[in-house]
C-alpha cells in the first residue's frame, strides 16, 4: 500500500511538469493553429539560462526565477511576432517545419554558449524531505505540485475573468471575428505564446534540479505531446489530466511492467490513445469538414 | 521561347521531350559515371552517401511530397532495412536477395505503419510516426540476439555474385545503380494511376474519393512504397556505416530526412535528391568552415544542428517550394527570356485555411 502511495506521490510530481508543458503546447496550438516544437527547447535553454544566473552569476533563486521567466516570455515572444507570423495561414506543415528549424536553431545556439557537458544548480528546495506518515516526499516534487496548482488556477481565473483573458478566448476561437470586436489579434496572440514561454520556463527551472541542466531536456516536449494527445487534442483541461496520469502511468509502468517499459511507456500511450481513441480524455468530437 | 508541339500521342508522356533535356542528362550520367576517377577518395564516400540519402529522401517524398502524409518517423524504416539486411548477411542469405528483402521486411511493417494513416491525420499522423521512430530506437536497443544491443553490429562486406563490391569506387556504382532504379521507377510511378490517385488523396481526399479512388488504401500503399524505398536505403547505408548501433538511427536522422524532401521541395523528385545532396553534403562543408570561426564557437558540436536549422527557417519563411521550385523559376527565365515575370510561380489566392474543425 505504501508503495502504491509512494509511486503515486512520485508521479503526481512528474505528472505536474508534463501536465504544465502539455498546457504550454495546448495554449499556443488553440491561439495560432501551429503545434510549437520549439517548446521544449525554450524549455532546455531557459534552465540553461537559470544555471547561468544561479550557479554561474550567484544570484538567489527568488531573483533568477523571475528574470529567467521574462527572458523566456521575450523569446517566445519574438518567436511569434517576428517570424510564426510571416507564415500565418499557410498550411499546418509549415508551422511544424519552422518550429522544428527555431528548434534545432536554439539547441545549436545553447549547445555553442555553454557546451555540451551537463549541470546542475542548487534550489531551496534540495535535499529536504517531508515525511507524510511512511510516504517521503522530496520537497522540490511538492514544490513542483504546488508550483503547477498555482500556475493552472491563476491561468484559469486570468482567462475567466479578466477581459484580456476573455479576449485571449475570443481570439483563439475565431480570429476574424476577435479582430472586427476591437481585440488586438496580433499582440494577443504573442502574448499567449509570451505566456507559454514563461510556462516552459518554470518548467525548465524546476525539472532542472531533477533531471540535471542539459541539451536533452527538450526530450520532455515529446512525454508532454502523449501527455496532450491523452487528455484530448487542444483541450486545456485534458492537457492538465493528461499530463497527470502519464506520470502515474510511467511510475507503475517502471515497477510494475518489465524492464525498459517506463520510457516506452508515453509513446505507447501516444501511439494507442491516437489510433484506438482520437478524441482523448477530454477532447471535443471533431466533424471533418470537406 | 519554347512551344508544346505534339505531333503524336506519344509526344506527350515521354520523360524527356526535347534534345536539350536528354543531352543534359546524359552529360550528367557521364559525370556521375566518371566521378570516381577524378574526385578525391573521400568525396567518392561523401557521394556514395549522397546516394543512399537520395533514395532513403525519394522514399519519403513519395508519403509527404505525393501523399500530404507527414512522417517525421522515416529513421525507423532506415534502421529496419539496415538491421534486416545485416541480420540476413550475417546468416547466410547471398547479398542480391537479401538487399531487396531488407526493402519488402522494412514495407512490411511500413504497411502496419500505415493502417493508422486510415485514421488519422495530418499532425496526429505525424506524432504517431514520431513516437514509432522512438520505439523503435528502444526496441533496437533491446532486442540482443536480434541486434547486438547497444554494443553495436558487424555488417559484412557486399558480395554481389563472388566480386567484392566494398572499395569504395565499386561502392558507389552499386548505390548509383541503386539510386537510378528507385528514381527510374518512382518516376514513372508518379505519371502513372498509382501516383495520380496519391495527388487528388493529397489535394482533397474528399475529391479523390468521390472520384472513385479507394482513398484508404491508397493512403496504406504509400506508406508501403516509402517504406520499402527507405528500407532499401537502409540497407545500402549499412554497409556505408559498416557498424550498427541504435543511436546512428535517432530522432536527428528522422528530421533531417523531413528537411531534405522540405528544402528540395515538396512534390517533386529531383527536389528530394537536390535536398538529399544539400543536407548529406553539409556536414563536410561546415567542417571546412569551421577553422574560420572563433575557436569557442568551433570546438562545440552545436554549429551543424543551428545551420540546419537556419536553411530550414530560411527556405520555409522564403521559398516554400524549395531547391526544385527554385530551379523550375530560372529555368523558365531563360527559356522564356525577355517574358519571365517575378510573379509568374505565384498562386493567385491564398486565404487561411484552418485545420480545426477537421
């Protein structure tokens, strides 16, 4: 039973990052059509840039935390503005071609600035653990937890709420119309990427510490892809279930099923969900139009 | 200025129609044929492997350029073919059987790729090929006996009826042997029903089925076809590699295959063997580059994925059609001199057309 429990918290934590860069790729998908590769990527260069102010410039984590996620709201930012735009309205292979070369371009470019060699930097978080009657729990998995709570609720209110946020709806769900109401299509939709930028950042910075500062961190995008497909295409809330139960699925895949199945695990379930059951979890009925 | 000026049925669907095409070819089989004697040993090596890219592009332009079915798992079909033909070498099975075998094996199980493109779609397919890509990597690492894991396999040397075809000139006639068929074959293909029927699935599948074309079929015969030219491919690049391991067949190779057909320009043969050359080729040509830059920047390994990624940016934001709609532009500035029109290439209307409700 403590090991169910144990597994469990375990996969919650990782779960939480999946589910926070799932909503990444689901927010920029439902704003401009295009399934943004280059997430991951943001993601990798933003805890490289995390490492740099931590371990390398000696700043706190409270003050590196916030300017790593301004830096990664710029990039994707201008990522939208400047170049996603001037391919606006061509068909979805050319989204993914060009996120795929803004992708292999940031790699090249972090992999040239620090080098190939892996890192890691110190949290507040490190090495403390909390005891839940027999489930140890590391702090910075509860952290993660918590960090992605926060992140989906503020997100939720902000889009409910706020005009801005409903003008960042109205906008994904019909541009021509968002635009002839009076909402400012372009800047909304590179704020929506601005926002998954800084999403990917906080996941950067937290996975980081876990899974060691490195230019195979992009890798997460593609456990987050299943992660998306599971909970339903272009769902918010399906990003966040899907997210949540792929790591419950790799962390009882990885001590329950043979050896070698944990990492295969996400592409089965990518693959299996894809075929058996396009709509996912959470997904809406797609009608084909001719 | 040139007119079309049929004076008999035939005139219309041979190859090449005027003798300026055919001189020009012939004069480039002559150079390919004489190539080994006057290049330098390692670019006869380089050329060889421009081959068996060449073919592995051609087989992946049949699915996305012919079919609109993107794979961004083709490294998959690549390491198939090389494992099955090392596999067959290894046992026994003579070099001529077992380089086409390596194709059908690797069809094979392109045909149960390809049952899921009934279904999905578009993205979907996309990230249902990305994810068999990355099993199949994980299966290759695993399967020893098969194999040879993560220590890596022997390929032996291409016996073709008792010569030794493993120098490195008798190497590249087999992969430009090799390469003219596929291409001769995928050719002829295209013009035929097959290829017209894998068009109208591309431009409008509904279209396409209401014309009495077996939509879903078509959709899985691509894939086999693809398949099997890239298991064909794979087959040759084993013995190129000369040792195989599961990380020669990652995620990298499967992108790069997507940037050469993108680059060359999608829909067209010759495209994917200008992409095929352009992506083989640049590896050895940003090396020699390499001494030129700041040593900071030159020691790391990173500069080959960022030009990578530059050429694709640049050719997707500029010229979406590619070496070969780039080609198709000047050739017809000068055969229609004084007449060429920048805009003549340019589609009349493009309107946004989204994909969400599919």
């Amino acid at each position: 039973m403590s090991q169910i429990l144990q597994l469990s918290a375990n996969g919650m934590a990782i779960g939480a990052i999946y589910a926070l860069v799932a909503l990444g790729l689901v927010l920029t998908y439902k704003a401009t059509e295009v399934l943004n590769f280059a997430h991951g990527d943001v993601l990798m260069a933003s805890a490289f840039v995390g490492w740099a102010l931590i371990a390398g410039a000696g700043w706190p984590f409270w003050a590196a935390a916030p300017a790593t996620m301004a830096i990664a709201a710029l990039l994707a930012w201008l990522i939208d503005a400047r170049v996603m735009r001037l391919i606006a309205g061509q068909p979805q292979f050319a989204g993914v071609m060009l996120t795929i070369a803004i992708a292999f371009m940031l790699r090249g470019l972090v992999s040239m600035g620090f080098g190939a060699q892996s890192r890691t930097y110190t949290t507040p978080w490190s090495g403390h653990n909390t005891d839940f009657g027999g489930v140890v729990v590391s702090d910075l998995n509860l952290v993660i937890v918590a960090a992605a709570l926060v992140i989906t609720l503020a997100l939720f209110v902000f889009l409910r709420k706020t005009n801005l946020g409903v003008a960042i709806q109205a906008a994904s769900q019909n541009q021509l119309a968002a635009y002839l109401s009076g909402i400012r299509v372009k800047r909304v939709t590179s704020l929506v990427w601005a926002i998954s930028g800084a999403m990917a950042a906080v996941c950067g910075l937290l996975l980081a510490p876990i899974a060691l500062v490195d230019i195979g961190l992009w890798v997460v995008m593609l456990k987050a892809l299943a992660a998306v497909v599971l909970g339903g295409f272009g769902s918010v809330p399906g990003a966040i279930v899907g997210g949540l139960l792929l790591g419950l699925i790799e962390q009882f895949a990885g001590v329950y099923l043979p050896d070698g199945f944990k990492d295969a695990m996400a592409y089965l379930v990518l693959i299996a969900v894809l075929i058996l059951w396009p709509r996912g979890l959470l997904g809406e009925a797609h009608g084909r139009r001719v | 200025m040139r007119y079309a000026y049929d004076i008999s049925y035939r005139d219309a669907h041979t190859l090449l129609r005027y003798p300026a095409g055919r001189w020009s070819y012939a004069l480039l089989a002559l150079a390919l044929i004489g190539a080994p004697w006057l290049l330098p040993q390692y670019y006869v090596g380089e050329m060889a492997y421009v081959f068996i890219m060449g073919v592995a592009s051609l087989g992946l332009m049949v699915l996305v350029g012919y079919t609109g079915q993107v794979s961004l798992g083709h490294s998959a079909f690549l390491a198939i073919g090389a494992y099955a033909h090392a596999w067959m070498l290894a046992h026994g099975v003579p070099f001529a059987l077992s380089l086409p075998l390596a194709g059908l094996i690797s069809g094979a199980v392109g045909f149960v790729i390809g049952l899921p493109s009934i279904r999905v779609s578009g993205l979907y397919l996309a990230m249902v090929t990305l994810a068999f890509a990355i099993l199949t990597g994980m299966v290759m690492g695993r399967w020893e006996s098969v194999t040879g894991g993560y220590t890596g396999l022997q390929v032996a040397s291409p016996l073709l009826f008792g010569v030794d075809l493993s120098g490195l000139r008798s190497f590249y006639y087999l992969c430009l042997v090799v390469l003219a068929l596929v291409l001769a074959g995928l050719v002829n293909l295209m013009r035929s029903q097959t290829g017209r029927a894998f068009a109208g699935v591309r431009d409008s599948e509904a279209a396409a089925y209401s014309l009495g074309v077996w939509v879903a079929g078509y959709k899985v015969l691509a894939f086999v076809i693809s398949a099997a030219v890239t298991g064909l491919a794979g087959a040759l690049l084993a013995h190129q590699v000369g040792f195989l391991t599961p990380e020669g067949f990652d995620l990298i190779l499967s992108l790069e295959l997507v940037l050469m057909v993108t680059i060359g320009g999608l829909g067209s043969l010759r495209g994917a063997i200008l992409g095929a050359a352009v992506i083989s080729l640049l590896p050895s040509l940003i090396s020699h580059v390499k001494p030129l830059l700041p040593d900071r920047m030159a020691k790391q390994f990173g500069l080959e994925i960022f030009v990578f990624g530059l050429i694709l940016a640049l050719f997707v934001l500029f010229e979406p059609r590619g070496l070969n709609g780039r080609w198709m532009k000047v050739r017809a500035f000068f055969e229609g001199f004084p007449l060429y029109r920048r805009d003549l290439f340019k589609r009349g209307k493009t309107y946004m057309k989204s994909e969400r409700y599919r």
